[in-house]
C-alpha cells in the first residue's frame, strides 16, 4: 500500500519504466499467448509455485497495471478489470452470490444494475430486491434476514444523488453478516473511498470517470484479497476481459483524475447554485446544495461534491423536448464522466424498457434532465443551459 498522495499515485501507482527499453508509459503489450522458458517453468506455474503471463484472458502486463493502479488509488488489496461496467458488475455479484440467496439494493441507481438484481439474478436462484433510497440505512435493516448475503448502493446514487452515510450502512450490513458492496462510479476515488467507510468491495464503471474521454469501455471491482479472488476466479471463466488497448487509454485517464473531477465538480456546483435560482427549473438534485436531503452526509464523506446533478423543468415533455433540443454546447446523450458535458431525458430512454410503474418508483418523470458536466467553461455552460431555459 502506498503511503504518497493521491494524486501522486494516481500518475505513480501501478507503474514504472519499462525495464527492457526504458519507455516512461506502459507499453500496450497485444498478446494471447506468453511463452515459457523451459517444461519446468510451465509445471511450476501450472502448480502455482510462480507468478507469469500465460493467456491473455488470464492476465495481461497492461491490464494489471491498471488493476494495481486502482488497488492503490482504492485503498484495497487487489483489483479485477473488466469489458465494462456492467461486466465489474454482474460477474461481482455471480461470484459472491448461491442459490438460495438474497441481496438488496438501493432503488435509485442504473438501470441495467437495477434489472439485472431483480430481474436476471433469479435465473440463478437469487432474489434481488428493491430498497427504498430514502431513509436508507433504516429501511435495509428492516429487510435484512438469514438469507440475505450481499446489499448494493451507488454513491452518489444516479440519477437523484442521494448519499447515505456508508459507514452507517455498512455497520448494520456486517451486524446482519451481509457484504456492503458500493458502485462509486459518479465520485470516483478522487472524491470517495468507500473501502475507507467500510465498504467490502468497490465498482467502477471505468467508461465513466476513470477513462474520462469516452473512447473507452471498461469496469473495476476493487477489494479485500479473498473477495477479489472470488470475482477473479470467475471472470476467468466467463471471460469478460479487458483488452489491452483500452486498458492504455484507461491508463492515461487516471493520470488526470484528479485534476479533471475537480474542475468539472466545481463547475457543477456553480451551475447546480445558478440553476437553483432559476425561474423554470423545479428542482436541483445535487448533494452540494444545502437545500440537497444528503448534503451533511456528502459533506463528511466526499472531498468534492461530484459533476452529475439532475434538474426537474416546470414543463410538459414538449416544453422539456425544447429545452435539450436548444442546447449547444451541452450534448444529448447516455453516458457520463467525459470531458465534454452531456445531458440525458432517461424518461425517455427508459420508457420503452421499464413499466410505467418501475418508472414512477424510480422518479423518472417526463421533466427529469440529468447533466453530466465536462470540462467547458462554467461561463459557456450556464449560457447554453440559459439558452434552454428560454425555450420553455
């Protein structure tokens, strides 16, 4: 474990000069197979009495720099790259998961994590279930039972940013004999560590944050050694593995973490405040508000408040359809993290997928707009979200 700072780390960690060439980056090392030297060498790797790159799907020299970048940046033992986020997620959650058991999640969260707990996860005998976010801590403790092995919670959560106190969680999680596990993808360990608040495992969709250029798919699951070695064995065999040209790029992003996330996290809380004020917008979901439910809770366990908040617009759909289709500096889209600022109507994206019930539960109402705010200028920000506001 490391005793620098983050941000040292986060350019340091995991890496160093190539020892044959004296290259300074990573090489990007595009290999299925790794030779051996002689019949013993193989025995004795065969027989676990040495550590070597053997197959690509079992371990690759770009893609554990990442994972030991991430182990160091996390606080944790080990790390297991994957193709995505959802990869990080689903192969999680079959490893640590039997027949017979069950886990809870937060019912404000993606929507993918959300369908696959409670509507894949019983293919296996598993029943996933829904908790409400308000009130969260209480509202677990009052559905944990014998068979419940494992709880889930994003953090911030996506898209409302609600924020419980992870230490609290955790305390009733482990009284109970249940894992914590924790989706940070919105903070990134730039601005959470939730292995610090007692959390078991920690996810990252990498596409998001960590990559923060969106050219890039990836996911990471970081951890205590016998947890980790859990999902390792079976992200092996289902081989969701992380190529290694992206776990370049991934790389090069989390060298700049830090100085991406708080820019983009100070201009989101200059624009959450100004959107506030606003005649049109109805509501401002960001835990960087006073006005925000979970702001003390932020407040203690985040070193910045994150750059995704989500407003509700005093308008019927039309109205919001002009609002997004005014902005131009702001594009439309799915995903998070990036440089560039995205905004996203999941009423829309969600209402072919989710039933008119699972969308009134999950808050996602025809006036909800998530912003996912990238490194433009705040001045050039507030005059396109300005632009669309007009439009109402």
């Amino acid at each position: 474990m490391s005793n620098q700072h983050f941000d040292t780390n986060a350019v340091h960690a995991g890496q160093q000069p190539d020892p044959s060439t004296g290259a300074l980056t990573t090489p990007v090392i595009r290999s299925a197979p790794f030779v051996f030297g002689s019949l013993a060498a193989m025995d004795a790797y065969a027989a676990g009495d040495i550590t070597c790159f053997e197959y690509g799907r079992t371990a690759n020299p770009t893609v554990r720099a990442v994972e030991r970048k991430m182990a160091v940046l996390e606080g944790a033992d080990d790390a297991v790259a994957s193709s995505s986020g959802m990869a990080a997620l689903s192969t999680t959650l079959l490893a640590l998961l039997r027949t017979g058991d069950r886990m809870l999640v937060a019912d404000d969260g993606y929507r993918r994590s959300l369908g696959f707990i409670r509507d894949s996860l019983p293919r296996w005998g598993i029943q996933g279930d829904w908790v409400p976010v308000d009130d969260l801590v209480d509202n677990v403790a009052a559905e944990l039972d014998a068979r419940t092995r494992l709880v889930m919670v994003e953090a911030p959560t996506n898209p409302h940013l609600r924020l419980p106190s992870l230490s609290d969680l955790a305390e009733v999680c482990h009284r109970a004999g249940a894992l914590l596990v924790v989706d940070a993808t919105l903070a990134s360990p730039a601005l959470l560590r939730p292995l610090e608040h007692g959390a078991d495992l920690v996810l990252h969709s990498a596409t998001k944050y960590l990559a923060g250029h969106n050219d890039l798919l990836a996911g990471v699951v970081a951890g205590r050694q016998e947890l980790i070695d859990e999902v390792r064995a079976l992200h092996l065999n289902l081989g969701a593995t992380l190529d290694a040209d992206p776990a370049f790029l991934l790389l090069r992003g989390l060298k700049t973490l830090s100085l991406r996330v708080k820019h983009s996290s100070a201009t989101a809380l200059d624009l959450a405040r100004w959107l506030e004020a606003q005649p049109g917008v109805r509501a401002v979901y960001y835990p960087g508000l006073e006005s925000n439910p979970d702001h003390a809770s932020a407040r203690g366990q985040m070193s910045a408040y994150g750059a995704v908040l989500s407003i509700e617009l005093d308008a019927d759909l039309d109205g919001v359809g002009r609002f997004v289709d005014a902005l131009q500096v702001i594009y439309l889209g799915t995903s998070l993290g990036g440089v560039e600022s995205l905004a996203l109507h999941l009423g829309v994206m969600m209402r072919h997928g989710l039933t008119r019930e699972d969308r009134d539960r999950l808050g996602l109402t025809d006036q909800l707009v998530r912003l996912s705010i990238g490194l433009e200028d705040v001045d050039d920000l507030r005059a396109d979200l300005a632009r669309g506001l007009r439009q109402l």
